[in-house]
C-alpha cells in the first residue's frame, strides 16, 4: 500500500513538473519572439503578445499600454537605430498557476543609422504573464538599463 500511494505521488510529481516545464517553454518562447521583433528593428505584430490590459513600464516610466509605448515611444526610436543586438541573454521563468514571473538580463548594443555611433547598455527587465486562451501572453513588463563604459 505505502508503494501505491509512494508511486502515485510521484506520478502526480512527474506530472506537475512536466506541465510546468512545457508552461515555461511556452513563457520562453513569448519573450524570445518580443526580443527578436526588436533585433529586427519591426514591431509588427509585437501587440498581439500582449494582453489587452497590459501595462508597460520602461526606465522609471509608466509607458500606458503596449499600443501606447509601441506608438509614442518604441517605434519612433527603432527607425533611429542600424541594429540592435542582445548578448549575455539569460531568463529566470517561475510559473504559479495561471501567472508566470520572469527576470530577464541581458547586454545590449545599439547602432544609430545617422552615424554608426554604438552605446552598450546592461539591462534587466521583470514582466508578469498570463495564461489564456489564446496561449501566453505579457500582462506587465518593466525593464531598465544603465549604459556601459565603452
């Protein structure tokens, strides 16, 4: 009887885990699309990854939502840059229920198109997604930077 119930335990464990794990890829897998859609300078398409409430906050800024932030702010400045390149990449994923927490860090190195000027910066950014029905998608992200010494 106690390796029944020892083995059922861990079959639901298992279970668990592996739902888990798949929810995390899944969350990976919504910031790695954002993140490319800003190496390639575009943000079409970069709403739909988030939820229609979301919330965007950026170096100390209540950005309003992403339709804001997208018209006002990021589209505006990714037509100034030649590139925009992530490096040291790394994301911490917990998932609880119906919510995912995230901490991204990364390095980043923007090229002006004016100039060919470059500015390295250290980021970080911490973002809450949800899940729907339509899969994962950003409900807040907030990120900030400080440039590096060149």
């Amino acid at each position: 009887m106690k390796r029944l119930l020892f083995l059922l335990v861990f079959i639901a464990s298992l279970s668990t885990a592996i739902g888990q794990s798949k929810d995390e890829d899944a969350v990976k897998a919504v910031l790695k699309s954002y993140k490319d859609k800003l190496e390639k300078l575009d943000t079409m398409g970069v709403s739909a990854l988030f939820t229609s409430g979301a919330k965007v906050y950026e170096g100390g800024n209540d950005e309003g939502s992403i339709q804001n932030y997208l018209s006002h702010h990021l589209a505006p400045e990714l037509k100034q840059f030649k590139s925009f390149t992530f490096g040291d990449y790394r994301i911490d994923v917990k998932v609880s229920g119906n919510y995912a927490y995230v901490t991204e860090t990364y390095t980043y190195t923007i090229v002006m198109a004016k100039d060919d000027s470059q500015s390295k910066s250290k980021g970080v950014a911490t973002s809450v997604l949800k899940k729907t029905k339509d899969g994962w998608k950003i409900e807040m992200s907030h990120s900030s930077f400080r440039r590096l010494k060149t």
